[in-house]
C-alpha cells in the first residue's frame, strides 16, 4: 500500500510531519511518498499541483495532505494559486464525499464559543458534495452583460449545477453513514430559490426511499446556519452541496471549540481518500512549532479505517489522542489554566508514546 | 405620507397589529393602507403578491411587511409560493440594499448560546446585496446535461452574476454606513473559487479608494461563517452578496439570542423602503397572541428614520422598546427566570404606554 504524503504549506510541514511519525510507529506495511503541493510547489516548479505531485496522488491508496495558501501568493493569477491544488485533486481524483465530523471533545467543552450545556458530547457529521455545484460549473467568467438590472455593463458569472446521479450518490452516501450512527439525515438545500437545490430536494427525497430506516428532514441554508447556533446537537448526519457545505461545515467546526482536533476525509466512489485537518495553513504561526498536529493526526487514522482496511490501527490513534488529552497536554489553541502547554512536537511524540 | 401593510401570513397579521398601533399614537399625518401578501394573497386571490398589492407598495412612500410563508403551502409549484411575494416586492420596488442589524440586547445577553462575554454590547450591521446574485440569475432551469460528470442525466441549473453598477452601489451604501458608525467595513467573498466574487472584491476595492477614511477587509465566506462564532465583536459593517448575506445575517442574527428584536430594512436608491423583521412567520405558534412584536415595531422605526424622514419619532419607539425591557416585560422567546412574561397585545399596549 502506498500513501501519498503533501504537506503543503504553512504548518502542512510541522504538522504532517507528526502524524507520518505515529504511522510509522505503528509497524505496518505501507510506503510513504512525499511531493510539494499548493504555495510550496509553486515556488518549486512554478505550479500548485504539479504533474507529479497529481500523479502520485493518483498511484496512491491514499493522500495524507496538509494545508495549503498564504497571503503572500494573493496577487497570483488564480490558476496558480495554492488552493487550486486543493480543488484540483478533488476533481482529478474524483473525490465526492466529504466527511466533516464536528465533535466536541469532553476536555475542550469550555473552549467553545457556546454555553457548554449546548455542545457538551456534541457530534455531528456534515458531508459535503465536493465534486459539482458552483466551484466547478461551466460556464464561467466576465462578459458584457446581455440583460439584467443594468444591461451592456462589465458584469461576472458562475454556473451552479448538479445532476441527477451527482446527487444520488452523496445522498447514498449520507444515508450509509447515518445507518451507522443515529439514523437522521438532514438535507440542507435552498430549494425555496434555487432550480438546484429544489432538485437536490426531489432527488434526495426519492433516494430516501430505499432506507426507510433512515429518517429524513429539510432544512434551508439560512436556517440551518441558524440552528448549529441554536441547538447543534439536534443534528445527526447533514448533507449538503459544496458551497453551502463549505459555509455550514466551518461554522460547525469552529463552533465545537475544537477546530485544531477534526480531521476530514474526501473519498471517492471506491473509497480511496484525501484526508486533511479541517483547519487551514496557519501561516501566522507557520515554522514556530506550535500547532496543533491533532487533527492530522486523527485524519491519519481515518485514512487507516477508510481507505487502508486498518480499522484496529485506527483505533490506537484514537485512543491514544484521547490518552494525551487526558494526560492534561494541549497545544497553545486548546490550553487553558490547569492544563500542560506543549509544542506541536512533543504532542506528536505523546501520542507516540501513548501507542 | 402613504405606507403600505403587509401583514402576510403566520405571526405576521398579530405582530403587525401592535406595530401598527404604535404608529398610530405617535400623531403623524400618515395614510396606512393594508394589502394581503405571501398564502395569505393566495388563499384570496390565487397568487400570493396579487397586481392590487403589489400596485399599493409601488405608489406608497414604504412598506411595512409582516413574514410570509407556512409549510402548508410547500406543495405548490415554486411561482405560487408564499415566498415569491417577498422575492418580487424586492424585484419590482428594486429594492437592493438590505440592512440588518445584529445587536445584542443588553437585557437580553443571557439568550445567546454564547458565552455572555463574546456577544455582549455587540452591535454589527449586515449589508446584503438584495436583487442580484443566483437569485434572480438567468438562465436557470432543468435540461439534460451536455457535458460534466454525467453527461446526457438530468440536471439542474442555476446562475451566479454581479454586473458592476451593481457592486458599486452596494459597496457605496456600505462605506457611507460604516461613516456614521466605527468606520470598519468588512467584504465577504469567495473570491478563491467564483468569478463573480473575485469581480466582487476587485470592485468593492475600487469604490474603497474614494473613502480613504474607512477601513476595509475583505474575508472569505467560510472563515467569515467562523469568524462570526468566535468573535463577532470583531466586525463592524459586513457587506456581501445575496446568497452568502441569507446566510450570514441568519447566523448573526441568532448569534445575538436577540432575534426576536432584530428589524430590518430593504432600500431602493431613493431611501424607499421595505421594513420587516428578522425572524420569519413562525407558523408554529400563530394565533397564539405569543409572538414578540418589538422586531417589527423597532422595523416601524426604521422605516421612520429611513424612509419617512421622522427621526424623531423613530427615537421615541426606540427609547420606549428600552423602557419596556427596563420595566422587565418580555415575551416567551425573550422571557428569562425573574423577568414578567406577557403575550403580543400586551407587549404592544406597554410600547404605546411608553411613548
Ligand atoms: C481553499 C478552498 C478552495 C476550499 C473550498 O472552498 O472548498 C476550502 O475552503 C475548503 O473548505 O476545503
Ligand atoms: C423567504 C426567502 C426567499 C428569503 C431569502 O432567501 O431571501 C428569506 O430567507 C430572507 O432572508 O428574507
């Protein structure tokens, strides 16, 4: 088994280079490979996604990637900025189903913005169409406009689409997923104003049919950004495209208190992977060995359950994060008064040893 | 001076009643005129902004609107829909600038689900472009896809625009807002992946160049979904698009515990306006003689203020929506242990008293 290792920029480096030390602790048999993504191989060969790095990526089992983008590469023309690497592997790769688990750990009930009565053993998945919608529809750009309010202006566009099987697959997806926890789907549309999203409704609606099981609700963008506020914890599994799931997803996370500990997984229809933190490049913190490598560390181990068949492998890591959680250690996002402040490095090696 | 009352559907009859009744005291030379909206309209006459109505806020110097809508009306072809009434009064009256302000109560800090001290004193304002974006973007529909993943499925389509003249106008109206307020406006785009939001931020920087006196920033949707859990306080004046401002203004709204208190206001190029509050039409407790009615009296003052030219007037609302909450009055969404809980009328009743 072979997994593709691209750290990216900012903390990717510090950060990838933690979890790749708890995989290789664990003794099993797969060859790491690393290539330059984002900012990072831009500066290297004069592209965000090489056509190396991609063709790594598509030899692999699995992608281990870090984080990409900084500041500094903002006045690039777009193509060649860091996060078209992201978006690039997605789509060359295929990956449909994102995976945003929003958990809030036990110890880090307090770091959350939210009362703690209103997270305390919140846990919640949001998966994400990664493939279609806005971020890829064709056509886009700039034109004159034909009509509109102000007709003959400079005016620019984008295409949101999705068909019919697109839709059925996430939707399979997410009743799957909910089968294997507490069997409610939420579909998040805005069907109330778009042509799409009224069709992601009747689509998903008619996929529900095959898992009677599974019970499913609807609910508006606007107002589920509204209820994760509210009341997270009346979610199960939420489904969504991928511009609302990219909205929903950050506020979920970041609403847990515990954005430095989730990981995230992309697949594809055969279950190969992309696994990432769902936190992004730091690079006001990059290179002072501070970040939190949790996250990655824990994306490690569902790239172990999802992709690689290791679910016992997966397990060890997730324990013994949970080992040095309770030991008290917390790198400088989660610490608080009472608990051990510690560098991205010896939490690495806490896990390690906790292993 | 004509004003225009919609009441719509749900709550809206009942909260635009007490609105009504404290427009009324204040002595103003004013005619009210009122119109059925939303499943209201389409129980009467088959659609749900009939000719009449809509003729009646065109003539009218402002609109003050109720809410719309009521699951029972979920069945009917999306053109018939109680929510088109308000997609077509903002179309028609071109009606782009929305105003929403998300401010925190001071009585009311213990309502939010965060943490008293992240939302305490908040005062942000939500500028949300209204009549542009995938909302009204032709083309849209459904047809058989000619190219994507799934060529020859079906599929559903939508399209994403922003001419200049349309930018500029928005990014105006918020710059001179953040002029009475703390100078600070802040551009949510998603400049990364769309080409209408990359247009967006290139624009909204140009028109900056004539306020040298305000600072801008610009933010990505998704961290700005972030950034609004962990610390609101941080922003002053947000302006974004139509899509990413449904969500967004939502999520502050709620954010606040406030929303029960939070009016709104939606402006065509000569101040004309459309008032109505944040919450929706709560279709759940209608007829209950339950729902808080100081979201749409402090819309009425609003629409003094903005529209009406009586600023005075529009004060003397405010200050006896303060005194109302000082004397302990609250309706169940606000109502806390300590505090005397009292229905819609009675709310109502003790504005008109304080005046
Ligand atoms: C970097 C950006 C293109 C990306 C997205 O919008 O999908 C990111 O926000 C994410 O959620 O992975
Ligand atoms: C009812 C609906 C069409 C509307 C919108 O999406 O604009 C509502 O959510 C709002 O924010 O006023």
């Amino acid at each position: 088994m072979k997994i593709a290792v691209l750290p990216g920029d900012g903390i990717g480096t510090e950060i990838v280079a933690e979890a790749v030390k708890v995989l290789k602790v664990l003794d099993l048999k797969f060859e790491l490979e690393t290539a330059p993504v984002g900012g990072a191989a831009y500066e290297a060969s004069g592209h965000p996604l090489p056509e190396a790095t991609l063709k790594l990526a598509q030899a692999a089992d699995a992608v281990l990637f870090g984080a990409v983008g900084d500041w500094k590469y903002d006045k690039l023309e777009r193509a060649l900025r860091p996060e078209q690497a992201i978006l690039g592997l997605r789509k060359h790769l295929g990956l449909f189903a994102n995976f945003r688990p929003a958990i809030c750990y036990e110890q880090l009930t307090h770091a959350s913005s939210l009362k703690p009565e209103l997270v305390a053993g919140l846990d919640i998945l949001i998966i994400r169409e990664l493939t279609g919608d806005i971020y890829f529809g064709q056509p886009r750009g700039r034109r004159t406009a034909a009509d509109g309010h102000f007709p003959g202006s400079e005016e620019a566009f984008d295409t949101m689409r999705y068909s019919r099987p697109e839709i059925e697959r996430i939707a399979h997806v997410a009743f799957q997923a909910a089968r294997k926890r507490n069997k409610r789907v939420t579909s998040v549309d805005k069907a109330n104003v778009l042509e799409t999203f009224q069709f992601w409704k009747d689509v998903v609606t008619e996929v529900h049919a095959q898992y009677p099981d599974v019970e499913l609700d609807h609910m508006y963008v606007d107002n589920a950004a509204m209820q994760l506020v509210k009341a997270p914890k009346r979610f199960d599994v939420v489904v969504t495209g991928n511009m609302f799931g990219d909205i929903l997803s950050d506020e979920a996370a970041m609403l847990t208190g515990s954005i430095g500990m989730l990981p995230s997984a992309s697949l594809d229809k055969n279950n190969k992977g992309l696994y990432e933190p769902s936190h992004g490049s730091a690079p006001d913190i990059a290179g002072k060995g501070v970040a939190n490598p949790l996250a990655t560390i824990l994306s490690a181990a569902m790239m172990l359950k999802f992709s690689l068949s290791q679910p016992e492998a997966a397990a060890r890591i997730e324990a013994a994060v949970g080992a040095v959680l309770s030991q008290g250690l917390r790198t400088a996002d989660i610490w608080s008064e009472g608990t051990q402040k510690v560098g991205t490095r010896e939490m690495g090696d806490a896990v390690v040893a906790a292993i």
